[in-house]
C-alpha cells in the first residue's frame, strides 16, 4: 500500500469515529483523541505525551512528543511528527477546529491538523482480528508509547523509531539480512526537532563499530568490537552505573543501555552541534550534566591525523603522531598543527615475500576499512594470512568468545591501503582495546623492542642521580633558607651578574633568583614537574625552599620567543599588580639561562577545564560569572586604572589561569604594549595573536588599541558562556563561526540557546546579559565597542538599557584563509597538563 492510498483510507476511517472525548491516565483508546494542551501520562509518572512547542520557536508550531514529566526543563525524548508539524493558533477545547492525535479502526495513531488533514500516522498494516475497538495506545513508564491489539500484541512502539535521544531499553542496531537498522539522529537546531545533520549508529558495512555521521560521512568512531556481551561504569558525581550491552543475534546484532536503581533521569544524545552525550539530570542544580561526550579531544573526530597517522590519548593532551617506520609527509604542516596530510613510510617494506615482521602496538583503537577474514584459529593464522598478501599492511585478532548466537568466533581483521583513524587510547570503560599488529621491514622490531629496553634502564640510572643531587642540594640549601626566601620578597635589591651576553637585569626592576635555587626547586627540570609547554619552551612546577610552590617558565634556547619578548614580560608584570592578574615573583638570567618564576595556580588554565567535556561542568554558572567579572575587572586595570596603559594583545581561554577557588588571573604578557599617556592607538605590520580572539582593524589594517582587548574580551565571554571554542566552530548552525551564530540567535529571540547545556544553576537574566554584552565587545567598529569601564559596571550592576549590537562581518574568523605570513600566531600558546600524585 503506498503512502497516499494509506494516507486516504485513513483519513476515511477517522471521519467514521464517533464524537471523541479526552484520553484518561496512560491510555489512548477508540473513541479518544489527544488535544493541544492535554498529556497521557505514563502509569508511574514518569514520561507524558502530547503536544508540544520547542523551546524559543513559534508557539503555534506543534509536534506530537514524549519528555519528563516530573523535570522542571521540559526534555523531549521523542518526537512522532519531526518532519511535519501542525500550525495551532491557539489552544482549543474543540475537537473540530484543532490539531488532533487519535486511535483510529483500523488500529494507527493518526495525527491530524486543523483542517482534518492527515500529518502523521503509524502506518501499521493490521490484521483482521486487531481491527476492533479494542486495540489501544499506551505509554509505558519507559517512556515507550506502544500499540497494542485486543490479544496484546504489539502492532507498533516508538522505541523502533527513535529520533535524537536513547534512553534505558531504547536500542541501537543493524539487521544482518537488510544491513539497515535504527539510528538516533539529530534535531536540526536547538528549536528545530527536524531531521539534522548529525547521526549515531552501527556501521552497516561491518556491524562491529558504531559511527557518529555529519550527512554521509564519518565524523567519529567507536572502537571495533572485541567480543564483550555487557560493561558497566560508574559516575561519581550522580552515583550512577550505566550498563551497556550488546546483544548479537541470528537476525540482528544491537546495543543498549540501562541504569542501576534510583539513578536519576539519564539519557544518550546527539546533538545538533555534532555531540555524542551521555547525560544525568541534576535535581540540586536543575539541569542536565554532562557525564561524558565525544568526540571529546582535540584529535578525536574522524581521520583527524591523517592516513597513518594516530592520535595519542594516553598523552596528558592528546595529540597526533606517526605510526612507527613512519614521518610527516609534510613536517612544516604537521609542526604547524595541521595533520590532513598524515603520515608515509620512512623505510619501505621488503619485496613481496621478502620477510617482513610484525610490531604490536597494545590499547589500540584500530584504524577503519577493515576487512573481516573468517576461518582463522589463531593469531599466528591471521598474522600468516597478512604475510601471504603483498598488500596486507597491519592486522588484528580477537576471540569473540560467548558473545553470539553464532557460538565462539575468531575474528581476524585485516588492513590494506592507507590506516584512517588509528588511536591510541589505553582502557576503555575497563575494556581492554585491540592490540595492533603494524608490519613493519625485518629487524626493526628487534631495534624498537631494544629501546623499550635501555630507555627505562637509562631512565632509572638518570632518577637515582637525580635523587642523589637533590638530597646533595638539600642538606646545602637548608645552610641558605632564609636567603633564599629574601631573595623572592619584593623590593629585594639582589640581582644576577648575567644577562645574554653581560647585559645586567637592573632595568627588569624586579628580585632575581639563582639558577640552583631554580634547579633544586623543579627536580632539574624533572619531566614530572612540567605543567605545560608552548612556542616559549616549558613551564614546570617547583618547590622553594620553605614550601613555597611556584610556577617557573623556562625560555627554550630555539624559542620563538626572543629576549625582547622575554624582557618585555618580565619588566611589565614586575610594574603590575592586580588580584586578576599573575604575580611574577622573580626571574632567572644567568648565562643563557632566561626564567620567570610565578605564582603557582592549582587549577592551570581556563581552556584546560571550559574545553574539556569531563571537567567543564566544574564550572557552574556562579564560577563563570565570577571568571567573566575577574577577567573585565584585570582588563580594566590594564587600560585604565594602573600607571601604565597596557594593550594585552593576546587574550584568550589559554592565557586566562585560575587559582584553586577558580579566581581568575590574565598571565603571558609576551605581547603585551605600553601606551603613552595620551597615546589612543598604535600602528604595526607584525599583528600577533591568536586566530579567532584578533580584532578586525588589528588584522587587516595592524591598528590596535584598548578596544583591541575589548574584542578579544567580547569573543572569550561567548566561550564561556557556550563552552564553545571559537577556533572549532568553522560551521556551527550553519554559521560561519561562534560570533556569527551567537548574533543569529541574538537577533531570532533565541538566546538562551547559546548557552551551554552543561552550566548547573544558570541565572538566566545575567547568561542573557553577558551575551548582549559580549556581542557589543565584538563588533567590527571599535568605536561601538564598549570601554572595560563601562563592561564592568554592566556586570556589576546589571543593566535593563543596553545598545543594540550591530551584525559583525567575522573577519577574525574568516581571516583563517589569510596567508601564513599575513597573522603571527600567539608565540605564548601553552598545553597544560594535570599533575597526578603517585
């Protein structure tokens, strides 16, 4: 029966239902319909039907859903009609004038508009003895709405046709015989339940991966399956398990996941933005938190290092690195951070038959375009049928063991061409991930496994010297405490002799500290004491003598960043002195030695914990407000209220740390410039910063000036409040960046969908205030642009009179396809990591 024949009888049938009144309780039956403005809710309480208008859209757009009953957010889970919505003018009472859901005779759900105009129906082809008034509708406390026959038989259940959401019993699968299956697939926006962009499920080529879809391609992937039937993990900070399963049939094979008792509210999303989430309601904060998201590092999507290339998460900050017997193809792209053109092959396989061997490379999320080798007994059999194909480049094996229907099944996967989306990720859930057998020309493994052998010994005879010059160094330093610390209290006169090549430190105008003091404070250098790294060289954590714990920041001998810069940092932070920016205690500059030792803050800095999907929720919306107060009011400091005006020039996520009650302080003044008195704005052709946070004048024209800042200000107040970042939103919502789609949903009265999902105890006046203010620091005029003044009274006072801010132009954002030599990137850039106790 085609869909217009079906869509008529239909129709037909319902003009032969009597007069329909209200459903009662978790039932809808014939004779029944479902009004705007009326719910079925669910025996328990738990989930309702009816209909609904998405948050910030048109109230009279109307769709058919089930969401929480008992959340105060309303959080729509399914949604029948997503394709083809209802117009209602307003709600109504009257059966024959609105929109209507009802059980028709022929037992389908029908939805039909004002007009009597079938939208939506089950489409379910009944049999004769379910054709009775008997058939009835019922929504489970699932959150499953089922139809059922007079004999109970399930015609049809929405768990079959999910839309953007899996929650408990809901499944995720593939059909052997078809290779179809059901996908959750993304709303289209935040007010737009329509088809989107973005899907999750099996890969149908393999049915051994799940994928994240952007249309038709891959945007992330799951690791292959390794034979596991369930695995379970616990979230401390909801005191919930999740379980997940997979269920591998002769029919079909599927995933699913359910919750341990009493955990609240939990459910899998994607969203429209291109995010795989878990999520768990939040009762003290009233919202939804964030328990985990992929992709959920820097290297994470799909193919992101390039062929033969693999992302390394097992690094405090993932990034991308070649398979072994492989190097950058291009090594001034991949220095550069772009990784597209992966990797090739630094020596070549043996001729064909020629005694090639095998690395095993252990806690491997193995690449894509796999094929599957039945038949194979062992690893030895696979590794041999790899040997025996010329083309064969890397394998993998596994004993699927009690997992099928199918009984035990060795699987062999087998790889040729170019390896797409390697990763190295360690344990997974508690799942040991594949080991990965990459072939490799004969004895280059004896020399790899050599190194894996003298690295740790050298590693150890290195440690116990170490150890041995510390305690040296101690027992002589405890002679020299109290000069030691002398030599940090500010307004010290003691000075090092050295600077470059004679040059004395008495124009830095600030307390100098000995190399050995420095030293024994870091360990040497010891590379468990380094707490970051950028262009400049390293940052470590050290230990003075008499426990103070500082940050020092050591100039690499290659550094970009050369001894004015360095002079530039030190002498200005030296002349400030703000609670919101970082206190330089002192500096180092013997020989060719260059150190500035700061202010040690626990919590490194912001980007560490706002960009990170695990960590982000640390940040309610008291400590953000808080954060975006600091940053305006050390700002304001810069510009206006310290002896110096000072243009910071690289504000940014990265260069804003944070102290151990998340207190802000702005740090790296590499870049920084002092105004005259009555100096307004400056003129340079070296524009340096970051991409994303520089100012339109300050890129194509190299003018800069306080309202500089201001933009830069404007730009990371929006990542922020989205916990978005402005350099991976090339195209968020179809906008062209973070700017433009903040604006977009500025100017459309939806706002507060800017915000991010993941802020507990958001006051929405102050969110919707910071947006507005945010979009008045970034636009293209600096003129518009507010002064620091103005921004923190704003913040502090709140306002109910602001300017509007006009459309901005995203040039910083566009600036992307400048040349390389038009924009200098923030030589300051620093990767933090966590230090983990031991």
């Amino acid at each position: 029966m085609d869909w217009s024949r079906s869509t008529f009888i239909t129709a037909a049938v319902l003009l032969l239902l009597p007069h329909l009144c209200s459903p009662a309780g978790d039932l809808l039956s014939h004779g029944e319909s479902l009004l705007p403005g009326q719910t079925v809710v669910s025996d328990g309480g738990a989930f309702a039907l009816g209909f609904f208008s998405p948050s910030n859209s048109t109230p009279g757009r109307q769709y058919i859903g089930i969401w929480y009953n008992n959340i105060p957010v309303r959080t729509v889970v399914w949604v029948a009609n997503r394709d083809a919505l209802v117009i209602v003018d307003e709600p109504s009472g009257n059966s024959s004038s609105a929109p209507s859901l009802a059980l028709a005779n022929d037992s389908n759900l029908v939805l039909s508009d004002a007009g009597g105009r079938v939208v939506w129906t089950t489409n379910v082809t009944a049999t004769a003895s379910s054709l009775s008034s008997g058939s009835t509708a019922v929504l489970l406390n699932t959150g499953n709405l089922v139809l059922r026959s007079p004999n109970g038989t399930t015609l049809w259940q929405s768990f079959d046709h999910l839309t953007d959401t899996l929650i408990p019993g809901m499944k995720v699968g593939l059909r052997y015989r078809t290779r179809d299956g059901v996908r959750i697939v993304s709303w289209k926006g935040p007010g737009d339940p329509s088809t989107g962009r973005f899907s999750y499920g099996l890969d149908p080529d393999t049915s051994l991966q799940l994928l994240l879809w952007n249309g038709t391609r891959p945007y992330w992937r799951s690791t292959v399956w390794t034979g596991y039937m369930s695995i379970s993990k616990y979230h401390a900070t909801t005191g919930t398990v999740i379980y997940v399963a997979v269920v591998d049939s002769e029919d079909e094979i599927y995933t699913t996941f359910s919750v341990s008792d009493g955990a609240p509210p939990t459910r899998y999303v994607v969203t429209s933005t291109g995010k795989f989430q878990l999520l768990s309601w939040s009762s003290n904060a009233s919202a939804w938190t964030t328990l985990l998201s992929w992709p959920s590092r820097a290297c994470s999507p799909y193919g992101s290092c390039g062929p033969y290339g693999y992302c390394d998460h097992t690094e405090a900050a993932a990034t991308c690195k070649c398979l072994d017997g492989f190097e950058p193809t291009s090594r001034e792209e991949w220095s550069g951070g772009t990784f597209s053109l992966g990797c090739r092959r630094s020596q070549a396989l043996a001729p064909c038959g020629g005694g090639d061997e095998f690395l095993a490379m252990p806690n491997m999320k193995v690449p894509d375009k796999f094929v599957l080798l039945g038949n194979m007994n062992s690893g030895n059999e696979c590794a041999a049928e790899c040997l025996r194909n010329c083309s064969c480049v890397a394998y993998a094996y596994a004993s699927l063991r009690s997992s099928s229907a199918k009984g035990d099944i060795a699987r062999c996967l087998v790889w040729a061409g170019e390896l797409v989306d390697t990763q190295m990720i360690g344990a997974l859930w508690g799942v040991t991930a594949d080991t990965f057998y990459l072939r490799v020309p004969a004895g280059r493994k004896a020399r790899t496994n050599t190194l894996k052998i003298a690295l740790p010994v050298l590693a150890s005879v290195l440690m116990l010297t170490c150890i041995f010059f510390v305690w040296f160094r101690k027992s002589r330093d405890k002679r020299r405490s109290n000069e030691s610390e002398k030599k940090l209290m500010p307004g010290s006169e003691r000075t090092s002799s050295e600077l470059g090549e004679g040059n004395r430190t008495e124009d830095l105008e600030f307390p100098s500290i000995q190399f050995s003091d420095i030293v024994a404070a870091t360990n040497n250098f010891s590379g468990t004491c380094m707490i970051g790294r950028g262009g400049f060289g390293k940052v470590y954590k050290g230990t003075l003598v008499g426990g103070r714990e500082v940050a020092v920041k050591r100039l690499s001998k290659d550094s970009e960043q050369g001894i004015e810069e360095f002079k530039n940092e030190a002498s200005l932070i030296a002349k400030l002195q703000h609670r919101n920016l970082v206190r330089l205690l002192g500096c180092c500059t013997e020989g060719a030695e260059r150190l500035l030792i700061y202010e040690y803050l626990a919590n490194k800095g912001l980007d560490a914990i706002l960009f990170d999907s695990e960590r982000k929720s640390l940040l309610d919306w008291p400590t953000r407000f808080g954060i975006i107060k600091g940053v305006a009011r050390g700002l304001l400091y810069l510009h206006q209220d310290s002896r110096l005006t000072v243009i910071h020039r690289d504000l940014k996520a990265s260069n804003v740390l944070l102290d151990a009650e998340m207190r802000p302080k702005i740090a790296d003044f590499g870049m920084a410039k002092i105004f005259g008195e009555n100096q307004q704005k400056a003129n340079t052709k070296r524009v340096v910063g970051t991409y994303g946070y520089i100012a339109p004048e300050y890129q194509i024209e190299g003018v800069f000036s306080v309202k500089s800042d201001v933009y830069s200000f404007g730009v990371l107040l929006l990542e922020i409040v989205s916990g978005v970042k402005i350099s991976s939103t090339d195209d968020i919502m179809g906008s062209p960046g973070l700017v433009a789609y903040a604006w977009k949903l500025w100017k459309d009265g939806n706002t507060s969908d800017l915000v991010d999902s993941s802020i507990a105890g958001c006051v929405l006046d102050q969110v919707l205030l910071c947006i507005q203010v945010g979009l008045l620091c970034v636009q293209d005029d600096p003129n518009a642009r507010p002064l620091m003044s103005s921004v923190v009274s704003i913040l502090e006072n709140g306002s109910v009179s602001l300017p509007t801010p006009d459309q901005p132009a995203y040039l910083a954002e566009r600036g992307r396809d400048k040349g390389p030599g038009d924009v200098e990137n923030s030589r300051n850039t620093m990767t933090m990591t966590v230090l983990q106790g031991r």
